[in-house]
C-alpha cells in the first residue's frame, strides 16, 4: 500500500534529478566555465549535485504531500461537506469584504492571491460534494493540473538557472533576488532578449508530456484512498524525510572547493536563492574574521597623511570651480578596448579619448554589479558584505561625493536613462541631495528608442547636453553624474549607427553603441559655452562578467578610467594600482579643493598615496596588495593568492590576466590589512559614522 502510494514522488523526484544532472552537465561543458575537471572531480561533483537534488526535492513535495493528506471522500458526507463549505464561504466573504483582514495586513497581492486560491477551493469542493458521480473526474483534473505544475515549475526552473548561469557563471544569488523584485525591468529584459514565446511554449510541451506519463502511471492510486491510520504512518514518515533533507543540506551547502565552478555546478539554486533571499545584509562581525575595533582603525587610518577618520583636506593652489560631468558606463570591462588588446574596434572613440587623457591603467571595480560601482564612485568606500548600500534602508544622509559638491555652490544631479526606481537608485540619490533626471523627465518626442532599461543611451546624451545648458544659465557649476544604460542585455538600440545590427542583441553591438553615444556627447558637448570649464571623468561601474577559476578572477574587475579636460588636463597614464573609490577624492585633488573627508578612498596623485584595490562579491571580501590577493569570507574563512602577470604581447600595465595562486602560508600583514579595512568601515557604516 505505502509503495503504491509514494509512486508520484517517486516519478515526479526521478524526473526532477535527470533534469538536474542534465543542467550540470551543460555547466560542465559550458563555454563560460573555464576550470577544468578531472573524472574523479567530475564524479565528486555529480555525486554531490545528486545527494543536494534529493534533498531539495523532498523539501519541496510538501505541497504534493499535503495535497495527498486531504484526500479524502468521508468529509462530503453529510454534515461534514456542507460544514466545510461554508467554513471556505465565511473566509471568501472574510477576505473579500473585512477591509483591514490579516491577508491585507500583509501588503502586495498576498489578498487577491488568497481569495482566487479559497475561491477556486469552493469551486471544486463544491462539485465534487453535489455532483458525487464526478468526483473521481473532478479529482483526477485536479491531479493532473498538479502534476502539471509540478513538471512546468521543474523545468522552467531548469531553463531560468541556466539563462543566470549563462549570464554570470553562477548559480542563483543577490541578483536573482533582485530579479524577483523588479518584475517589470527583468520580464522585459528577458522579453527583449530571448525567444519566450517558443521558449515558453516548449516549456509547457515538456511539461505536458511528462505530466501526462505520470499521470497514467499513477492515477489509479486517486481510486483507493488510504484510511486514517495509513495517512499518518504516510505523513509521519515524511516529517521524518524532510527532517533529514533539512539537516543534510545544513552540512552539504557548506561544502567547498578551491574550485569556484565546482561549488558552483555542485550546489542546487533554490538553496542558494533562499540564503539570498533571507541575508541582503550580512552582519561582518556576526560572520567574518575580526580583530581588535580600535586596531583595526588604527591600520587602515595608519595610510592616510592625517590618521583620522575625518580629515581637513587642504590645497595649497587656489580652488578651481569647473563643472564636472561623471560618466560611469554600463559593463565596460577593460577588455572591450583596444588598450587592453582587444582587436574588434569596438570603442575608437573612448580609445582615441584615453589618448588625450589621465587615463587610469590600472584600476579595479568594486564589485560587479551596477549598485556597487555607483556606491563606489559616489561614497569613496570599500564595498561591504551583502547588498550595496544603496539598496540598504540606512542609506540617505551619508558623506557622498555630491555634498562635497554642493558644499562648494554646484548643482548636483544624477543622469539615468531609465525608471530611477530599479535599484533604489532614486531612493538612494535623492536622499543624499542630488537632483534626479531620468526617463520620467523625457518628452515622447525625445525619445528615438527605448528598451526597458531606458532610452537609448544617444537620446540621454542629447537630455544631458539640455540639462547641463540649462545648469549653465544658473550662473552655479555643475556636478553631474550620468550612468549609460545600453550595453546591458537585451544589447537593443537603434539601428543605422553603427556597423552591428541593433536587433543582433550582442554584447559587441551594446559596447559599441555605447561608444557612439560617447562620441555624440562630445560632439554635441564642445558647441557648448560650458566645455572648456568642464572636467569628464568616464569610467566602468563594472566589467561584463564576474565568472572565472576563483572567487574574484582578478580580470574581471579591471575597468578602464580616464580624466580628460580639454587644455587643462594632460594627456598621460597612471599606472599604480588603484580602486574605483579612489576616482573622486583624485577628481577633487585636481581641482584643489579644500574640504573635510570621511572618504576612504585616496587622491592617487599625493604622495601618501599606497597602491591597492578591494574587490567584492555580496560576500567574499578581497583586498589587492603587494602582488597578493587576499579574501576574507562568510564563517571566517581566510584565503590568500599570489598574484603573477601571465605572459602576453601587451605592456604589463595593459595585460589584465594573472595567475592566481593559493597560498598555505598567509601574509600576516596583509591579512591584517584585509580585516582592518573591511571591519572598519562596516563598524563605521553601523554607527552612522559616514554620515555628513
């Protein structure tokens, strides 16, 4: 009786695990995996994947368990039927009329989804209870139709991991979270970039077929429903199986390899996007290596010329109030241009801007997200476990390169061609004082193309050149902060410029696009009276991809950086290494601006200045030094790399690849470093002690 009964997990568990092994498998041999595996490895893997499916899926069954436990055909009989039906009536009428019920106290749609479920409930219960010569019908469709979510749900779970994976080379994380939360920009994102209505409809065949199969091998089981005793040796037995999956994936999502792409194939995504999920915010001293707090302070302050976290920054040239235009362009990676050995001549124009510029050489983005990068540029400080600031409740009212500006008379505003309110940028933006333009301000007639990420970025540059015009008339300087938004997938823009198809949907296609758009500002730019007294900083908020052999492939954090300012700013390249956080305080450095800091990034051009760069993802914490790497992670893990050029045609400052080598015997000093800089800043950011 029990075997028979456990058929459709079984049927529904084994089709779920052939899905998953086929899912690791293409990760295996995808093109963005660049690791390696031995079989041994690859057995290791599989092996691993299969014992965290198993797991997972029981996990999940509970909705087919409960469904199963309230089978039943007693509770029609008189007066049982009629109870239930009007106890599910009273709820209806509960959710539907009370205004201020528990479903709404909830907020979102949680109401409407709780009255279609009770309403759909009273609908079949009461057929089955006044039509009984259709129960076993009625009961055998709603069968099918769960069954038939289950399959669909197994296999566009499948199709979703490998569209990340193919996007980052990781399974679900922070971003998946986010993509759950901004609805609208990821279903047009995905509706602008693939072929969903085959796909979805491929998806539903699947899941037709395979529903179909179980349900005619286990329908007969709907005939002889267990009595009361079975269903609870069923449903004890299957608290106790859940108990153990719950347990074990305790241990099995811990596992690690010095392989980031092993952990990676290993792991199943729904635990990972629950960790998500539940920790946006990791609490450092809760979850990473720390010393003493005021040694830690003293360290990391020990490298500025006044050891202090608030510090008089003084010049000894007189001010100099030119208007400053921040570009940071989407998912720039240092690869993309000729500089850096690229040979599809996908940015000439940034290329040949970089010729007339300071152009940075050797600099390092934060993270790899957008929200980091403008953290990075916009609050001069290490990134932090979990989301970037600017996502964080606790994020208006900080010191920000914006109130340095506006401290010294300039109108400051942030540029987005897009809805501000993806990524909290409005939130984040307009409470620490700038004004915002985004695609809420255009006019349908400015507009030439638009995706849904926003307008094109040429249109935004024709908005900036009216904006900054406007600004001028003030008789103010300007601070602007414009972030691109067309190299992004879906990679769509207009057609006609340039020598790339603007439905081809390629990252080549967005990165030149991009530059284009580039070399429109500019043009439109220098026929303003405003030009010659403006400074334009353009740099990446992020590199393209974050995938690689380790934790924080040290290539895929370089991005290119220049200052150019025409007859003020000499062409030349710094090649020290350098953080994206030390962009702004070197910007005002060049400007002589006298004011107080709480920045933690350095103006590279003094002489106090040591060379560095921190690297991040939501949770591993690298620290780059000395030609090492050093990461600190989640349950105080320590790891520390060796860093050595690889070989190349290209001029070390422009050769962007590095062996990374693990270390047994760490760089105490370094470590040391690593923590300080780290745990002080959360400690500060805890304290509100960033704040103005």
């Amino acid at each position: 009786m029990i075997t028979q009964k456990i058929k459709p997990f079984l049927y529904l568990g084994i089709f779920y695990l052939i899905v998953s092994l086929v899912i690791r498998l293409v990760f295996l041999f995808h093109p963005i995996t660049t690791a390696s595996f031995g079989f041994f490895e690859i057995i290791k893997v599989l092996s691993i994947g299969i014992i965290n499916d198993i797991f997972v899926f029981t996990i999940a069954s509970v909705f087919l368990a409960l469904y199963f436990l309230f089978l039943s055909n007693s509770k029609y009989d008189k007066p049982y039927g009629h109870i239930i039906l009007g106890i599910l009536v009273l709820i209806f009428l509960y959710i539907l009329v009370i205004p201020n019920n528990i479903f709404k106290q909830y907020g979102g749609s949680i109401a409407e989804i709780a009255l279609a479920f009770i309403g759909l409930k009273i609908l079949f219960f009461g057929l089955m209870l006044f039509l009984p010569s259709k129960r076993i019908q009625i009961r055998n469709v709603l069968y099918f139709i769960i069954l038939f979510l289950y399959s669909v749900i197994i296999i566009f779970n499948a199709v979703s991991e490998y569209f990340f994976y193919n996007e980052f080379g990781l399974r679900y994380n922070f971003i998946a979270v986010d993509y759950l939360i901004y609805t609208n920009e990821v279903i047009g994102n995905i509706m602008e970039s693939y072929p969903v209505v085959p796909l979805f409809l491929s998806i539903f065949a699947i899941g037709l077929a395979i529903t179909f199969f179980i349900y005619r091998k286990t329908r007969k089981e709907l005939l002889d429903l267990p009595n009361l005793k079975q269903k609870f040796i069923l449903l004890g037995s299957f608290i106790v199986l859940v108990a153990v999956s719950l347990f074990g994936l305790s241990f099995t999502t811990k596992i690690t390899s010095p392989n980031v792409f092993a952990e990676e194939i290993e792991a199943n995504g729904l635990p990972k996007f629950y960790w998500a999920f539940t920790h946006n915010e990791l609490d450092y001293f809760q979850f990473y290596p720390k010393i003493d707090q005021k040694l830690a302070e003293k360290n990391f302050l020990s490298e500025f010329s006044t050891p202090a976290l608030t510090r008089n920054i003084t010049s000894e040239q007189p001010e100099l109030k030119k208007n400053v235009v921040l570009i940071s362009i989407e998912s720039l990676s240092a690869d993309f241009m000729e500089h850096y050995g690229n040979t599809e001549k996908l940015t000439p124009f940034l290329d040949s801007l970089a010729d007339k510029s300071m152009m940075f050489t050797n600099l390092y983005a934060t993270g790899n997200r957008t929200v980091r990068g403008l953290e990075a540029l916009t609050l001069c400080i290490p990134p932090t476990a979990g989301e970037s600031i600017i996502k964080r409740e606790n994020n208006k009212n900080k010191f920000t390169t914006g109130s340095v500006f506006k401290s010294k008379g300039y109108d400051v505003k942030f540029l987005y061609g897009g809805y501000s309110y993806f990524d909290n940028m409005q939130d984040f933006f307009a409470g620490n004082g700038y004004g915002i333009v985004d695609r809420d301000n255009f006019k349908p007639e400015e507009i030439s193309f638009a995706n849904v990420w926003g307008v094109a970025d040429e249109d935004m540059a024709k908005k900036a050149i009216q904006v900054m015009n406007a600004e001028s008339k003030s008789g103010k300087p300007f601070f602007n902060h414009w972030m691109t938004v067309s190299n992004h997938r879906p990679f769509t823009y207009p057609d006609g410029r340039i020598d790339i198809p603007g439905n081809a949907k390629s990252r080549e296609g967005g990165v030149k696009y991009t530059d284009y758009s580039l070399r429109k500002f500019f043009e439109m730019a220098k026929k303003q009276d405003w030009y010659k007294n403006t400074v334009f900083v353009i740099i990446a908020d992020h590199c393209a991809s974050s995938a690689g052999d380790t934790e924080l492939p040290m290539d895929k954090y370089k991005i290119p950086a220049m200052v150019y300012s025409e007859g003020f700013i000499q062409p030349q390249k710094f090649d020290k290494l350098m953080s994206q956080i030390d962009v702004m305080p070197t910007v005002f450095g060049l400007l002589n601006f006298n004011y107080q800091s709480k920045f933690l990034g350095q103006d590279v051009l003094k002489s106090e200045f040591q060379p560095k760069a921190y690297i991040a993802t939501y949770q591993d914490l690298g620290f780059v030094k000395d030609d090492h790497l050093t990461i600190i992670s989640p349950v105080r893990i320590i790891r520390q790399y060796s860093l050595k050029q690889k070989p190349g045609k290209l001029s070390p400052q422009f050769n962007i690849y590095y062996d990374e080598n693990i270390l047994k015997d760490h760089n105490q000093k370094l470590v040391d470093e690593t923590i300080s800089a780290y745990q002080s800043t959360s400690y500060w950011l805890k304290n509100n002690q960033l704040n103005r």
